[in-house]
C-alpha cells in the first residue's frame, strides 16, 4: 500500500497498516542550542538533540508544556 509520510510528506510504499513515517532521514532542530539532528525512526518528534539539552530547557518551553518550571 502507498502511504504519505507524516514527517515529510513523501508518498511510500508498505505492507505494515500501522507505518506512519518512511524510512527516510528526518530533522528536527533543538529548541534549547538550536543544532540540527537526525529524529529516530520511531516517528516520536524530539525536541531536544540530547539528554543535557533536554535537562537545560528554556523556561518557556517548560511553561508551554506544563504550566510551570
């Protein structure tokens, strides 16, 4: 079956009814550093490029996703 990618938007080819996202390289860029890096091929969206940047997240992000530091 051909499918869109919800990433990219790139049409694929797949047996697997449940596949969302190609096997492409997709990118996301940190929101705490702003370094570009490669997303995992489980689809999640990161926002963070590394566990440090994801420790040190700007107050407004925490605030946006919690409500509160």
């Amino acid at each position: 079956m051909k499918k869109k990618c919800k990433i990219c938007g790139q049409y694929f080819e797949t047996d697997d009814s449940k596949r969302l996202i190609c096997e492409g390289k997709h990118f996301n860029t940190c929101i705490s550093c702003g370094k570009k890096f490669e997303m995992s091929k489980s689809g999640e969206p990161a926002n963070f490029c590394s566990r440090k940047c994801g420790n040190n997240a700007p107050e407004w992000y925490l605030k946006e996703k919690y409500g509160t530091r």
